[in-house]
C-alpha cells in the first residue's frame, strides 16, 4: 500500500464512504445538523488573517490541546485556530470549552474530493496532528498545497507499530512528511523514527501542561451536600467490562464500610441506558445522573453518564480508579485526578501512559491493580485509612507539578519548537514566523 494507491481505493470507494457516514448517523455517531462538514463542506466562513489548523480525534485529544492553544492565540492576537474532531462527544466539548478565536469543525472523511473542499475553504498556514490519528488523503492534500504539517503529543502504541510495520509504502510517507514529529517520551520517538518519521524530538506529554479539569462550584457543593458522611470512590472513564467490575467491588467493600457510594463515569456516556439497566438487575439501587436521578441514601451506584464533568467527580471523590487499565484499552488519563488531588488505582495495561504510570508510582501516588479481587483490597485499603489517603494525593499533586510550575515546562518546549513554523507576528516580537513545507 502507498499512498498514491490508498487515494486511487478512496476514490473507487468513494459511494460506500458515504453509505458509511449515513449508517453512523443512523447509531447516532454522527451530528445530523453538522453532517456536511464530514463532506467537507464548512459550516462557518473563513475569517480573515493567519489559521492554524488543530486536528484532534476526540475527547482526550482534544482536550490534551487545549492549553497549547491557548497559548497560540495569546501569542498573536490576530490568530485563529480551526480544531477538528470525529466524535460527537468532542464536538460537546469544543462547544463548551474552545477559547475565544478557535473554531471547531468535524473533520471531513478521508475522500479526496471532500478533503480538497475542506482544506480550498479553510486554507490553513499550518496545521497540527495531535497523537497519533493520520489520514493519508487529508495529509497527502496538505504537503501538495504547501501547508505545513506536524505531530504534535505524539505516541505509538507497540500495536500500532506493529500493524504500520505491515504497510511501510504508506506509513514511511506519512510520517517522513512532517516538518517536526514532537514525541510524548524516548520510547514513542524510536517507534515513530523507525517507521520513517524525520526530524524527531521528545517534548513531554502535553497531558503534564494541562488545567485542572473544570467543575460547577454549585453542582459541587450540592453533590457533597448528598453525600455527606458517605464514604465513596469513583471509577473514572470506565470501558465495557469495568462498569461490571466496579459493582462486584461495591458488593465485596460495603460490609466493612456501610452506606458506601460507589460512582461509575463510563468513558462513553451513550452507555449510560444500557449500563444503569445491566447494574440495576445486578441487583444495586443505581441513580442515573443523566435522567436527572439523585443521589438518595438508598443509592448504591450513582451513574455519572454525562459528558465534561469528570472535574466534577475528581473534585467529589478522595479515590479513584482510572478506567481502560483492566480491559486491554491502555489506560486513560491517570494525570487528571491525580492533579485534583485524588488517590489514584489503575489496572496493569497503561500503554497509553506509561511514563505518567512510573511517575505516579514511584512518587507512591497510585497503585497497580490486576482484577476485581484486587481493586476490592485497595479501594477498602483507602477507606479505611485517610492517612494514606491524603499521602498519595499530595504525592501526585507533586508529580503533576501542581504545587509549583513544573507542569507549564512541557508548553513551554512544544511552543518552542513550533516557533519557526508559526505564522503571522507574534505579540511582543519584532520577527515574523513562517509557514512552508
């Protein structure tokens, strides 16, 4: 597979894309409002003056940006960012939390004709690829209009270096087009150079810069005030088979610990019907946060299926167990409770984390877990004992740099780094960036 070959199938299969995004907008995976823009059809005029381009896939991308674009923006007051996503969940987000200047789009299917529309319309000076999503079309149109592009945030997970390993035509390419791959760690900057990216650099996970997650002071106040004198813990970002775990854990902990309030975040709030229905015929009283339920005393299980209030459920609970480390999903983001001052549990598989993984641990903020058996034993652990509690949670306020600037250094060095490749003039400077392949 090369990229000229990948293009040639793209358009050959152009009609089944299309059925493709009508069956998504059937499940309700996709904005039946905003489904043009998946054609690459812009749904907002192009304003006037220098455009980065911000591709983020989701929730976790998108929000790992947000500080990054910030500070674009505070460096050049005439700046507007355009920030792409695939979810319908990240489209909510962007809505509630993209700064001033920064427009979100979805990101169109990866068709030439829909891709050339997109970028004739948005013509960026720029554009940045968080993670690690890559669509050959939409990168293959950059470089031939002589937009910019780089990675930034970068990570290779080693199943998805040895699938790329199959098709080295086409990731080689891909990568190697780049003008900077800016890489999370050591490990993920070897993997991409070995697959053929150039001009590598290892700049921190911007997951280390962000904010703490935002929460309603109100809502956060009436929460405590309905748990008051309950001990609770929270399983966060939860992946089909954890919700499961999480109940079995509540059934093995309340006898030591009466009137124990368990809370369940699914990763994906659309499960929230399906998941209250399974958990209430394991036999809990469960509230659905989503359907406007409370949390009453009787309530065993309090399903939080809602989108953009983790920083709500971090703020609310002392422990926390962070979802995608029991199932083979590599973890989600173990940073964010730690930087709300939560005692943090993951499973064995932290792929997605590993360097935030060893640093938690070695600083003594989290505990590796291995099943149901042993979640029990520490979420039980952590209850009894506020001590330990209160240890851990300080220890990862000072791995994630909250008690001091430490955190902001990893910005500071992406920002750097894409200096020469950013446009327009920025504030305070007397020298114009550049845009150029």
């Amino acid at each position: 597979m090369t990229p000229g070959l990948y293009r040639g199938l793209t358009i050959a299969l152009g009609p089944l894309i299309a059925l493709y995004l009508t069956e998504r907008r059937r499940r309700g995976k996709e904005d039946p409002e905003r489904i043009s823009e998946r054609q690459g059809r812009a749904s907002r005029p192009r304003p006037a003056g220098p455009l980065i381009w911000i591709h983020a896939a989701s929730v976790g991308e998108l929000t790992s940006a947000l500080p990054l674009m910030r500070r674009l923006l505070d460096k050049n007051a005439e700046l507007t960012i355009l920030v792409t996503s695939g979810t319908v969940t990240s489209a909510r987000l962007a809505a509630d939390r993209l700064p001033p200047r920064a427009i979100h789009q979805f990101v169109p299917a990866d068709r030439p004709d829909w891709v050339g529309r997109f970028l004739d319309h948005w013509r960026p000076d720029l554009a940045l690829w968080v993670e690690s999503e890559l669509w050959p079309n939409l990168l293959g149109e950059c470089r031939a209009r002589g937009i910019a592009t780089a990675l930034v945030n970068a990570r290779m997970s080693r199943r998805s270096q040895r699938r790329w390993q199959r098709l080295p035509g086409l990731i080689g390419p891909l990568l190697g087009g780049f003008v900077l791959c800016l890489a999370q760690d050591e490990e993920q900057a070897e993997r991409l150079a070995a697959l053929g990216a150039k001009a590598v650099e290892v700049s921190g996970s911007l997951k280390q810069a962000a904010e703490p997650l935002p929460a309603e002071d109100g809502e956060l106040e009436r929460l405590r005030s309905a748990c008051a004198g309950r001990p609770l813990w929270l399983a966060a970002s939860t992946h089909d088979g954890e919700e499961a775990i999480a109940a079995r854990v509540h059934r093995a902990v309340v006898a030591d610990h009466p009137g124990l309030l368990t809370i369940v975040a699914p990763r994906h709030p659309e499960r929230g019907d399906e998941l209250a229905a399974s958990l209430a015929a394991g036999g809990l009283k469960v509230a659905q946060r989503s359907a406007g339920q409370e949390i009453e005393p009787a309530t065993e299980l309090y399903l939080a299926d809602t989108l953009g209030e983790l920083g709500l459920f971090y703020r609310l609970s002392e422990i926390v167990f962070v979802g995608g480390s029991l199932t083979p999903r590599g973890c989600q983001n173990l940073l964010e409770p730690a930087r709300l001052g939560a005692a943090v549990i993951h499973g064995s598989d932290v792929e997605n984390f590993r360097v935030a993984a060893s640093d938690l641990a070695a600083a003594g903020a989290s505990v590796m877990v291995r099943n149901a058996a042993e979640l029990g034993r520490e979420v039980a652990l952590l209850l009894g004992d506020a001590a330990l509690r209160d240890r851990r949670a300080a220890a990862g306020l000072g791995v994630t740099g909250m008690g001091g600037d430490g955190h902001v250094s990893v910005l500071d060095g992406v920002v750097a780094a894409l200096t020469p490749w950013l446009p327009g003039r920025p504030e305070g400077s007397g020298e114009n960036g550049h845009a150029g392949a």
